[in-house]
C-alpha cells in the first residue's frame, strides 16, 4: 500500500486539477476554446499590453514623423527612440542579407565599414532605403535590395530610424 501522505497529496492534485480545469479556459473548440468561469484570457492580456505600449510610443511617434534626419540626430531622446525603433526595423527587414550584426555576407556589403556603394551620409543612406537598389522604380539602383518606402515594407518613420541605426553602424 502507499502511504497515506502520498495519497492524499495525489488527491489534492486531483481537485486541485478539476478546479483549474472549470475556472480556467480549458478545451480548444473549432474556432474558439472554453471561457472557464473566471473567464480569463491570455490574449485578452497580450493585446492590452500592446496597447499600452503603443499608447506609451506614441508621442515620440508622432515627433518622428514630423522631424527631419537633422532633428532627429540632435535631439537625444528622439534620436534614443528612433535608433531602438531603427534597430528593430533593421533586424526584421535588413538582417536577412546584410547579417544580424551588418556586417554583410557574399554579395551583399558590409554596412559597419567606411566604403559606401552608394554614399555613406545621412541622406544617402536614407536614399538608398527609400528607393531600394533593384531598378523597378525610376529612381531605383540597380541590384537586388527592395525598394522599402515605394514598396511599402517600411513607414516613413521607419525609414529615418533605420537610416539613422545604419550610419550609427559605422559611426
């Protein structure tokens, strides 16, 4: 026999399970799952968080979108928020062919050294990201880059932050 300690911790985790199992969401459904009678929701939770988050980034948003490169470089806390929102672009967008840390991989340049194809300002590097490097814009350049504005993969916002991370790459 097993001894009466271990028995009822095995029923306790027994109701401990059934009571978790009907105030808990529990069983997935066709297109939806069990509320559980606390009715609480992971999701529900997640998309509060987002939207806090983007209530939080939205003053410094909105300062972007109206700021020029210039401002944005001399104004600490802007420049703060766009090179972390720059980064972020920068991984999702460039990091496929320039590398995680940028610095390059056959047939795609090195964006940490001083040796620009297509110039290494501010402007050009905001250039360069606005129009891409393929030829299937009229401004376009000629290689395999997308075009990330005339595309529409990146916002305006998006493409200051990710011009101004680059530069930041090489100093």
């Amino acid at each position: 026999p097993l001894p009466r300690w271990w028995l009822w911790t095995l029923f306790a985790c027994i109701a401990w399970a059934i009571g978790y199992w009907v105030a808990m969401p529990a069983w997935p459904m066709v297109s939806s799952y069990t509320k559980g009678v606390l009715g609480y929701s992971q999701r529900d939770t997640v998309m509060a968080d987002i939207k806090e988050t983007r209530e939080a980034r939205k003053v410094y948003a909105e300062k972007l979108l109206d700021a020029d490169l210039e401002t944005i470089k001399n104004t600490p806390e802007l420049y703060e928020f766009a090179m972390a929102g720059g980064k972020a672009a920068c991984g999702d967008n460039c990091a496929g062919c320039h590398g995680t840390g940028a610095s390059g991989a056959k047939g795609y340049p090195d964006l940490n050294d001083d040796d620009w194809l297509w110039g290494g300002t501010l402007d050009n590097i905001h250039e360069t990201i606005t129009v891409g490097i393929r030829g299937v814009h009229e401004d376009a350049r000629i290689s395999d880059m997308p075009a990330f504005l005339a595309d529409e993969i990146l916002e305006k916002g998006q493409i200051r932050d990710v011009a101004a991370y680059v530069l930041s790459l090489s100093d």
